[in-house]
C-alpha cells in the first residue's frame, strides 16, 4: 500500500467519528520526513459541548444556508482545526490528509480547505494538503480566495461602508 492511501484511510477513520450532520470530514497530520501520524481530528462541537448528533439539530440547515457560508453559525469546529490544535508546533512542516463525506447520503465528496482553515495551516506551517482528488498548497489556495473575495467586493468608491464590512465578513 502506498503512504498516500494509508494516511487517506487514516483520515477517512477520523471522518466517521465526525458528528456533523451535514458533512464527515477527517484529518491526519504526517510528519513526512519519517511517515509518522502527529494528530487526527474531525468534525465536531468542542470539548465537553453538545454536538449536533447529541441535539438532532443543525441550524445552518434551518436556516437553509449554503454549502460553504456562515461557518460561524456551525457549532462544530472542522477537521482541520482540531487536528491542527491537537499537533501544536509539530505541524511545522507536515502534510495534512484530507477525507470527506456527504452525512446523509454516504457518498464521498470532494474536500478543499475553507479560507479560515487555509490561513490556520499556513500558520501552523502545513506544507501540503492531500485529498483523494487533488493536492492543495495552502499558500497558492490563500492566494486563489484572496483573489475571490476581491472580485466579489464592491468598489473602494461604495458609500456604504457597513454594507462592504458585512460583505467582507460573511463571504
């Protein structure tokens, strides 16, 4: 089996811990100067809080937001994250797997690094994302949002400065 596969599976092991009812996603941090696992995460509330297998409810589907938005509505904290926090400073370096699922129909999606988690791995020094359909730089990945979200401001010439911060905060 190559490395790439067994870390895939590792993080495909975290993502069905996950308890989000949206999505199971699963991370493993590799040291790869020797292959060796630092940290896993998953989906999931915090520490000691009720997630949202433990309530049934998950109020970005109540509130019939997109895919992808309003991350600060979600009472859960990514996969990333967790396994981020979980490896502190020896991250520095390290390859990151990525895994994710589709929560209520099963099926294997697609996972890319949202913007918040991207500029995490940057600070955490994260080298390279691994997905079963790509490999992300999180330094060209940060740059391709920035890109977005720039397209999508309104000109520095808009008088409705309250408008363009509620813009800025919520794409």
């Amino acid at each position: 089996m190559v490395s790439s596969d067994l870390f895939l599976d590792i993080a495909d092991a975290y993502a069905w811990r996950s308890t989000c009812l949206r999505r199971r996603f699963g991370s493993v941090i590799i040291d790869a100067r020797f292959d060796d696992p630092i940290a896993g995460g998953f989906n999931g509330a915090p520490r000691g809080m009720e997630h949202c297998t433990d309530v049934c409810r998950c109020l970005r589907d109540e509130l019939n937001v997109k895919e992808g938005e309003r991350y600060e509505l979600c009472r859960s904290s990514h996969s990333e994250q967790n396994a981020m926090i979980k490896a502190g400073n020896r991250a520095y370096g390290c390859t990151l797997y990525l895994v994710g699922w589709d929560a209520k129909t099963n099926k294997r999606i697609v996972p890319k690094p949202c913007f918040l988690c991207t500029k995490m791995m940057i600070n955490a020094g994260i080298e390279k994302v691994v997905t079963h359909y790509a490999i992300y730089d999180p330094v060209e990945l940060y740059n391709d949002y920035l890109s977005k979200l720039w397209q999508r401001t309104p000109s520095s010439e808009h008088s409705d400065r309250e408008e363009v911060n509620a813009t800025h905060m919520y794409s």
